[in-house]
C-alpha cells in the first residue's frame, strides 16, 4: 500500500466533488446572481407553482412506491424505501 497513491486519489476525488457541487450550485443561479427556487425545481424535473416545487413523478418511481408501501415500508424519494423507521 502506497500511504502518496492513496492521497493522491483522496485529493482527486475531493477537487471532482468541489467541481460537482461548484457546478450544480451555479447552475441554478439567475443572471443576477441569486439562487432561483423555480431554476432549482424545473432543473430537477418539477413545475414551480405557488412557491412550491411539485414534483413530477415517473412510472419506475410510482412502482417503487407502490411496492414499498405494500411491504410496510416508507418511501423516500433518493433514498429509496425505509423499514421499522420511529413509529409508535
């Protein structure tokens, strides 16, 4: 194991995730320089109406749902379906 090698991949990995997270972060400027609301959820697949994000679903994500919903489960939209999370 090469202690330099390893480093060196950490500091790569880091510069790509600062550059992601740069990119995604100016993406949804407007030309005045502020963060938009509405440039952030039409860039994610929703509609901005009434100063809510309303997010369109697709078939594979309603399936999904479906399915976790009837195997008792939660399901949260990116992380997928969660089990015997809190509750009574």
């Amino acid at each position: 194991m090469n202690p330099f090698l390893d480093a060196g991949r950490a500091h790569s990995a880091l510069l790509g995730a600062v550059f992601v997270t740069a990119v995604l972060l100016l993406s949804a400027c407007t030309g005045t320089g502020r963060f938009s609301a509405a440039a952030i959820c039409e860039r994610s697949g929703g509609d901005y109406v009434g100063h809510t994000c309303e997010h369109h679903w697709t078939p594979m994500e309603l399936a999904a749902q479906q399915w976790c919903e009837t195997h008792g489960g939660v399901y949260l939209q990116g992380n997928g379906c969660e089990f015997g999370e809190g509750g009574p």
